[in-house]
C-alpha cells in the first residue's frame, strides 16, 4: 500500500504529473538532464510511467563524487 498526496482539487499528485507529461510531450520527445538527484530520479521515475518519448543525458563533472557517479551508471 503506497501512500497517495492529493493536491486541492483532490487528484492524485502522481496521476496529475504523468498525464500532464503525456499531454505536452513535443514531437522529438523530451530531453531529460540527468544530475543523479531525488528530482532527476522522480522525473524519469514519471516519464517510464507515462511511457513518453525520452532521451537521458549526464554532464560528467569532475566535482562529482566517485559515489554518484557510480550512482548514475546505474541507470540505463
């Protein structure tokens, strides 16, 4: 059992964003800048589950530390 957060109206928050992710898909798909972070993880987390059209991208730095970067490569 997972926990729901509704916004004002009283829609489930998750269930807003993925529809909101399929209605202003671009044709091309969407370019998703991938840091490695709780929001970079949440928002492709949503693009899987809205089963949109995307393309991941990580800008390796060499101030990152050796455990996100190892982190990252866990992703396809």
């Amino acid at each position: 059992m997972g926990l729901t957060q509704l916004d004002f109206e009283g829609r489930n928050k998750i269930e807003v964003a993925i529809m909101r992710i399929q209605q202003f898909e671009p044709p091309e798909g969407y370019y998703l800048a991938f840091s490695g972070g709780k929001d970079s993880v949440v928002l492709l987390a949503l693009a899987k589950e809205a089963g949109v059209r995307y393309d991941v991208h990580y800008s390796l730095t060499t101030i990152d530390p050796p455990e996100l970067v190892r982190f990252i490569k866990t992703f396809p």
